[in-house]
C-alpha cells in the first residue's frame, strides 16, 4: 500500500498524491530512506568553535547533540543515553566538560565515550565495558564552508557530490564574504501543524504566493509587485529561486544588484556592491548579480532567504506527519559595520522572526493545507504542482546559459518543486542510499 502511494507521485505531470503528506507509514518510511540516509544540517562550525562548545539540533525525529571535543574534532552524538534512552542534554547550547544524564548520572564526555558510571564496581565490574556503551556517533560529519553536515548512511554520496553545482551558489550564498559568515547567536525554534515538505518546497520554489499571502506587507509598503523577469534554478541536490527587476540585456557590470522588489532601507546596500564587483571580476557579471541570492533550500530540510536587507537559514525538522520544528538563525557576512548588522537584525525580525509579518502569513498557509488534505476524501486528490509545464522559459531565454549552472526555468513556474518530488520518490523507492550515487539532473 505504502508502495502505491508513493507511485502515484507523478512530479512530471506536475500531479503529486496528497497522501504522501497526511500517511502515518509513508512517514515512517521517510524517517527511514530519507533523514537516515541524507546530508542533514547540523549548524556552522562558529557555534561550536571552542572545545567543549556544543549545540543540540535533531536528525529526523533523532535529538543529536553537536559538539567540539577536547580533542578539538567536531562530531554529531546521538542525545540518547545508553542506559535507558533518556536525552542526557537538555539545553540549546552552552560549553562543557562532559554531559550527565539526569536520571541515574551515567556521564559521558565531549566526545561521547562513557566515563563515569554510579557504582559501577558494586554492580558492572567485570560486565560493562564502558568503551562500549559511549554516546552514538553520527557516521559521517563533513563541513562545506564552514557549514557542518551529519549523515547516518556509511555509503552514498559524499557531502561534496551532494552539493554538487549548488557549490557555485552556496558560495555567493555564504561565502561571499572573504572574512566569511557570523551567526547570530540563539536560534528561533517554532513549530507549525504541516507536514514538512509543505514548508521545505515553498521555500525551494515558490514565488507564486508571494503577491497574494504576503499582500498586507505590500499594503503596508515592505515591498512591490513581484517582477515577471527571474528563474528558478535546480542545481545539485539544491534550489535557488530568483526574481529581478531589468532585463538581463542592460549590462549593469555586475555592481547592481537584479533582485529588489524589497521596499525595506537596503542597509547592506554598500557591501553587497562591492563584493558584486569584487565577484564580477572573479567568476563573472552573471553570476555577481544574482547576490543577494533570494529564497532557496537544500534537499531534504535546509533552506535559506537572502534579500538586500537580511539573511536568514532555517531546518525543517519533521515532527510527526502533521508536525514541523523550524530552527531559524541571522546570518551575516561578517566584514558589515557593526551598525548595519543591527539593523539587518532587526529586519530580519519584522518579516520572518516568528513573529514576523512574513513568517505568520506563511505558517497559516501551511496549516490550512494540512487541515484542507487530512481528511478522508481530501487526501485522495493531487495536488497541481503544473505551472510552467504550459509555457516555461528556460535558462537561456531568461539570463543567457552558460555562467548559470542547473537546470532552470522561468520565475512563474514549479518546475523545482517537480524536482524536489523527484528527488523525494527517488530516495523513497531506493532500496538502499548506495544505488543512488547520483541523481542525473533533468529537465521537468
Ligand atoms: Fe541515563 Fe539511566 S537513563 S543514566
Ligand atoms: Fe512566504
């Protein structure tokens, strides 16, 4: 039965079967073939740049901590203590020597391995081998620009290959900067009632609510109409969506930027010229001018927002098939004054902190599609991801091909959330994570 649902995933007609978003066992299954098996985000290494620094995040539904040892390694432990299960780290974040577990106090150190047990010769000598029983260690930790990434699947695509030609992007994503990114410390940590997807697609495509969900902010004056010049890209396991205001013809050197339909004070507006330019020169005008980058996501969970006022990235931890955990972060390219970061800040909260204007309109969209598709009758339709299968651009129509690497297609399109249900029902129907070795990119 499982199998039929995820069959009748059509992403290239654009019909994707409601029930992959409401079912308890296609749930299951994802916990199983995706976040077991996938490159999930684990956080910058800022945040755990000294030895003992740790942050707690989740891989699936697993609670992970995420901590630099005293041996200066940064690994991924599983927060699941050995003896009974229980979390033996309960905070965000913080620097320790070692984590107790508040139930019986078996203690582990920064590095996981068990090292203190109560009564342990009253009762364990000669029974408990205590380099057995260390916290579980996440098979594989890799780090892409500081960006640190944690997979359970021994075999399969290395972080390296999972990127792929999303690299060129992540780059001027949050690398563009050549003294590199800060985060802002303290995540925002919000749940929504959606499924995951509904929220990780919108942020990989979805430029066609934006007028419409997002009207009171333009009413309010925070932006303008969308521009119809712009392109999605899919590149790697990753999505970039970008929209910009004049034709690519009028050659603008690469110093300006294309994406502004903002109407918030473009406070970075003096940084971001310059690193277009310094950028331009570097890798070309093409590829300079699509800074900032706009709204984009990383298969399965990891997304980001980059617009002339602020920066945000964000995970979209399942919690159950009607239940997202959002874990948002600011992130700033650290060479800004420091006057413009706190104002890059606090725009950051007026739109898209939790209580941002942007972020609610968003979250109630997302929970009225899980209410509308839970029902019996509901789940049985499609969903109609068409747009653009009638009259798409492609790359070369809308920006000239070449410096652009992906797949692309015009700004009023769902051609990458096609391809996210692709890449969905490619890892759903895999019989293990080493046949998929790639993913050949295509045109949907
Ligand atoms: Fe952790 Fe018992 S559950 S020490
Ligand atoms: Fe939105």
């Amino acid at each position: 039965r499982i199998n039929d649902l995820i069959d009748a995933v059509q992403y290239d007609k654009g019909l994707i079967n409601r029930s992959i978003f409401v079912d308890r066992d296609v749930y299951e299954l994802e916990l199983e073939r995706l976040f077991a098996n996938t490159w999930l985000f684990l956080g910058h290494v800022s945040q755990v740049a000294e030895p003992g620094d740790f942050i707690t995040t989740y891989m699936g539904e697993d609670s992970v901590i995420v901590s630099r040892g005293h041996d200066g390694r940064v690994r991924a432990l599983l927060n699941s203590c050995r003896h009974r299960g229980m979390r033996v780290c309960r905070s965000d974040e913080g620097n320790t020597s070692f984590f107790k577990c508040p139930y019986h106090a078996w203690t582990y150190s920064s590095a996981g391995e068990l090292e203190g047990v109560p009564k342990f010769r009253l009762g364990y000598a000669g029974v408990l081998d205590k380099k057995e029983w260390g916290l579980r260690e996440v098979t594989r930790v890799e780090e892409y620009r500081g960006f640190l990434f944690g997979n359970w699947a021994p075999e399969g695509p290395s972080l390296d290959e999972w990127l792929g030609e999303l690299k060129t992007y992540f780059d001027l994503l949050f690398a563009r900067d050549p003294a590199g990114v800060e985060v802002v410390p303290g995540a925002h940590r919000w749940t929504v009632d959606t499924n995951w997807k509904i929220a990780a697609e919108n942020f990989a495509a979805d430029m066609y609510h934006v007028e419409h969900s997002h009207a009171r902010p333009a009413e309010l004056g925070l932006m303008q109409a969308v521009p119809d010049q712009g392109y999605q890209i899919s590149a790697g396991m990753g999505f970039i969506g970008h929209a910009f205001t004049r034709p690519v013809s009028e050659d603008v050197g690469g110093e300006e930027p294309l994406h502004s339909y903002w109407t918030l004070p473009n406070i970075q507006t003096e940084f971001l010229a310059e690193q277009r330019k310094r950028i331009a020169e570097e890798k070309g005008a093409e590829l300079a001018r699509l800074i900032p980058l706009g709204h984009g996501a990383l298969f399965p969970t990891f997304a980001w927002l980059d617009l002339e006022q602020f920066r945000l990235m964000r995970v979209h931890h399942p919690q159950g098939p009607d239940r997202t955990l959002i874990h948002q972060w600011c992130v700033l390219d650290k060479s800004l004054p420091e006057d413009v970061k706190d104002a890059v800040r606090k725009q950051y909260e007026l739109t898209f902190g939790p209580a941002g204007l942007l972020e609610q309109d968003d979250g109630e969209n997302w929970r009225e599609c899980q209410n509308g598709m839970r029902g019996f009758i509901g789940r049985q339709l499609d969903s109609n991801m068409m747009l653009g299968l009638g009259s798409d651009r492609t790359a070369a129509e809308v920006v000239g091909d070449d410096d652009v690497p992906g797949i692309a297609g015009g700004i009023w399109s769902e051609i990458n959330q096609r391809r996210f249900y692709e890449l969905w029902k490619t890892y759903m129907q895999a019989a293990s994570p080493e046949s998929i070795s790639k993913i050949p990119p295509t045109r949907i």
